[in-house]
C-alpha cells in the first residue's frame, strides 16, 4: 500500500522527516487497546531488510535440485497433443 506524506498531520511528518534518535528511528502506531497497529520506517531500513529477503529467496532457489527424468513428457509434447 502507498500513501502520500501528505496524508499525515504535521506531528508525524515531523518525525518522519527528523527521527528521535534516543527514542529510536521507527515509529510505533498504536491502537486504542494499545496493541500495536503498524510501523513506519526509514526507507535505509526498509531496502536492508528487501535485500535480505531476496538473499534468502535467492539462496533458497539456489538449493532447489532439478534432476532431469528422460520419462517425463516435456511441455512441447504436452503441446502438441
């Protein structure tokens, strides 16, 4: 989902745009059971953990072990049938 900075009071584009350090650099949303609702980010983080994930989805895919079955009917034969 995207949503503009617009869309945000001043408060929080403020901290956006100017992170508390001492208080940490994401923010916490909250709802009114004080269970949390969503995270916002900063954007270093956010293509930290996007690379992580494709680190793994890579080394995962690297793992898979294709053996070829000379039995097993190919998509062209599947095709033409």
């Amino acid at each position: 989902m995207k949503v503009s900075i617009n869309d945000f009071n001043q408060n929080i584009i403020s901290m956006i745009k100017n992170p508390d350090l001492s208080e940490g650099e994401d923010i916490l949303i909250y709802d009114d059971n004080n269970e949390l609702a969503g995270v916002i980010i900063q954007p270093k983080l956010y293509q930290f953990i996007i690379n992580k994930i494709n680190e793994i989805e890579d080394a995962e895919d690297s793992a898979v072990s294709y053996r070829h079955d000379s039995d097993t009917i190919s998509l062209d034969d599947l095709l033409k049938e």
